[in-house]
C-alpha cells in the first residue's frame, strides 16, 4: 500500500461509462473515463493511451495529472499479469484509491458490459468491451472490495461504496426451443442430470475453430441453465479458465473466439457470463 501522504486525494468518485444519468460529486474529486464530456475543477479525465491517440498508457487531464498518471501505468501494470490481459481504465482506478485507502465511491459500473453485438455489426467490426477481462476483473475488484471490510473493522480503511458491483440473482426457469434436435435436448438432460458438466461444455465450444450448428444451439443450452448446475460443478481453477475465453484483446489483428464475433452467438453469452460471475461471487463468499 502506497503511504497516504503521497497522495493529493482524500475523497473520489468514480463515474463508469454504462448508462444512467450522473452528476459530479459535490466534495472531492470525481473520475470519468474516455468519451465522457464534463468540465470543472474537480473532474478528472482519465483515457487509455490508444483512445486518446498516445503512446502513454493513460492521458488523465485534470489536476494533479502527472502524479495520476504514473500511479495508474503502475497499477495496470501490476494487474495486467494477474488478468492476463490490460484492464480496464475503470478497474485500475478502483484498485489504486484502493491501496490508498481513501474514501470511494463507484456508480455506473458494474464491470459486466454487454457482449452482445446485436445485428448491424459486421463480422470484421468489435465491440470496445470485448479488449477486457470482465470475470477476472470482476474477481479482482471483489476481493479489494471484501478485503476493504476486513480492515475497515480495524479502522485503518474505508471500504468503497460500490453497489452494482454486487450482482442479484434472479429466479429462472428453462423454456426449451423449438429448433432444439434430440442431440441438444440429450445434452440438456444429461446436464441437468448432473452427467454433463457445463464448464467443459465451454471449454468445447471455445475450442471450435469456426461457427457450427450444433455450436450455436449448445450455447443456447449453456444460456439457460439454472445457477444450481453452474454451482454444482463450481471451482475456482474452473473459473479461472472460463475468464480467459470471453475477451480479445487484440480484435484488430485476431478473430479470436467465434462467438465474439459472430452477432448470432454473442446473443447468448451475457447470461452465461452473468451465471459464471454470480459463481464467483459464491465462492468470494460476496452476497
């Protein structure tokens, strides 16, 4: 943890890009990233080096820029080996006002952007989500949450408010589809069973180098399965794996996964991810 004397900040809002109105704090400094458009003295702007057209791993305008600038390449940095992939702009401030124990609060930013790439997209178009580990982010961005409230219990740290971070679980029920053949309802039943386990099923599809019939419907399959079965085959190393097969970070250079780039797919990956992030926080213990 960096000694709280070197910081210039003692209160921080953090303000993501999801939807939803939003207003500066009125005590402190408040944070917003790349697109947002928002001026004052206590608004600080914080881009990837890329977007802003740099070099630099973040252009922050705003007060105190330079110091804010080499904290974050710093932590990004340190997280990128535990992502295995560049985190997000929004994941790397909470994770520095975080080491520094200040007071912080989050909102518009629940680290879970939507996949889904609809049907205008061509196949050779990516969503900007996609550059980013959103499960390990999740996974990391809970276990600072929870670490905070240990400490805090000490007096030492102030854990931040951060609402959307915790994800609610819904009660769902399996409708099954019309196009289903009999090799995807076996599949099903086997699954629910407890025959199949649907992390392995992930790990077949992702393994396919193109987009399959039976490919799509599995997915489909996989869409609809109750948390109970998610949970009943649940490790961490399991997870682990799985987060590794829901981003691309280089779309311009790489196809990546099929289904991250095929608009058909890619409806069903948001309740696959919303399953496997609900098991992670099962296993955090974060409820």
């Amino acid at each position: 943890m960096l000694p709280i004397e070197q910081s210039p900040f003692n209160k921080v809002t953090i303000i993501g890009n999801a939807n939803g109105d939003w207003a500066a704090a009125k005590h402190g400094y408040t944070i917003i990233f790349n697109g947002t458009v928002a001026t004052g003295n206590q608004i600080i702007n914080v881009c990837n080096g890329p977007y802003a057209g740099s070099t630099e791993d973040f252009v922050v305008t705003g007060e105190h820029s330079q110091w804010l600038t080499k904290q974050l390449s710093r932590v990004a940095k340190e997280l990128e080996t535990k992502l295995q992939c560049w985190p997000s702009s929004g994941l790397v401030c909470f994770v520095l006002f975080s080491q520094l124990g200040i007071e912080l609060s989050l909102s518009r930013m629940s680290l879970l952007p939507s996949l889904n790439r609809g049907s205008a997209l061509s196949e050779s178009e990516h969503l900007p989500c996609v550059v980013h580990n959103w499960l390990g982010e999740r996974r990391i961005a809970i276990e600072y949450h929870l670490n905070a409230k240990d400490i805090n219990i000490k007096g030492n740290i102030n854990q931040a408010n951060w609402p959307e971070l915790l994800l609610l679980e819904e009660t769902e029920t399996y409708k099954p589809s019309p196009v289903e053949s009999q090799e995807q309802v076996k599949l099903l039943t086997s699954i629910n069973n407890g025959d199949e386990d649907p992390f392995t099923q992930i790990m077949h599809l992702s393994e396919q180098n193109h987009k399959t019939k039976s490919g799509i419907l599995n997915l489909g399959l996989l869409s609809q399965l109750p948390l109970s079965i998610w949970l009943k085959y649940l490790s961490q190393q399991k997870l682990l794996v799985i987060e590794q097969l829901f981003f691309n970070q280089s779309p311009e250079t790489s196809r990546g996964f099929w289904y991250l780039s095929d608009n058909e797919a890619s409806a069903y990956l948001d309740p696959i991810r919303l399953k496997l992030a609900l098991c992670q926080q099962h296993l955090l213990g974060y409820n």
